[in-house]
C-alpha cells in the first residue's frame, strides 16, 4: 500500500495522541483512584429526615468498614446540614450526601472532592484529609436565588 509522507504523520500522530489520552484516563482512575459520584443507590427525597444515615447529619464512627467514620450530609436550598463539622486528620472517611429538593453540588475547594447531588439518589465519596485547616464546601449547581450563600466547613483537626 501507497501511503503520502503526511498521511503517514497524521496517522502516527493520531494514534500517539489516543495512547497518551488513554494512559492518562488509566492513570487517574486506577492509579489515582478517581472516579465519577456513585449515584447507585436512591432515596425517597420526601423522607430524607427520617432515612438512615440522614436522619442524624455530621460524622459518625462506624466499625468494620473499609473506611473509619462516615460523614453524613443533606442539603437543602440553601444550605447543607451541617453547617460546620470537625474530621480528624488522617482518618478514612466517606462522605454521604443527598438533597431534599433541587439539584445541589458538593465540591470540597481544594480537593478532588467534586459532587452532584440529585434528588431521589445518594452520592458518595471515600476521601482522606491528611492536612490541617478548613475546607470550604460549596455548591456548584445553581439552585436559586440563595444559590451563592450555599456552604458548609470542613475543619481538620488532629
Ligand atoms: Cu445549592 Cu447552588
């Protein structure tokens, strides 16, 4: 087969450029763990205050679990439930949350922590904070009027 010199550089270019995309892909969700909100499981978002574990917000220890605590959050226009938490640093934690009306966004500034949260759907997230400070969690889907005002805080302590 007859193949133009140009022909020959685009194709090689093009199949350098899928090789170098997919490595990246592979290294960000096997090496680097990231991956898209779960999404799996559902809830009636009526009975949100009477579900677990979103009848008792904020962290929870829990036992024999992949992970130590469990951080539980419900949003609402406007505002998340808890206002403020305390996370112990070093700890593995999994964030828990859901929304009671609209579509909220969970994104942890500063981290890779990056949510939506739907209503009628549980997102979660397995994260470790391993540095000290406060952590501003914002919404990031706009949900009304109050949709700018719309935070809690992460503060990890020792
Ligand atoms: Cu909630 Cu924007």
């Amino acid at each position: 087969m007859n193949m133009h010199k140009y022909e020959k550089i685009w194709l090689i270019f093009g199949v350098t450029s899928l090789l170098v995309f997919l490595s990246v892909l592979g290294v960000s969700a096997f090496y680097m763990g990231n991956q898209p909100p779960s999404c799996l499981t559902t809830i009636n978002p009526e009975k949100v205050d009477t579900t677990k574990p979103f009848d008792k917000p904020g962290l929870n220890k829990v036992e024999g679990k992949e992970w130590d605590y469990e951080l539980v959050f419900v949003a609402s226009a406007f505002s998340y439930n808890p206002t403020k938490v305390e996370v112990p640093k070093g700890a593995k934690v999994k964030i828990i949350a859901t929304t009671k009306d609209v579509i909220h966004g969970f994104e942890v500034a500063g981290t890779n922590i990056n949510m939506m949260l739907e209503p009628g759907y549980i997102s979660e997230h397995i994260a470790t904070f391993n540095k000290r400070g406060e952590f501003l969690v914002l919404c990031n889907e706009y949900c009304g009027t109050g949709h700018h005002m719309m935070n809690s805080r992460i503060e990890v302590v020792e």
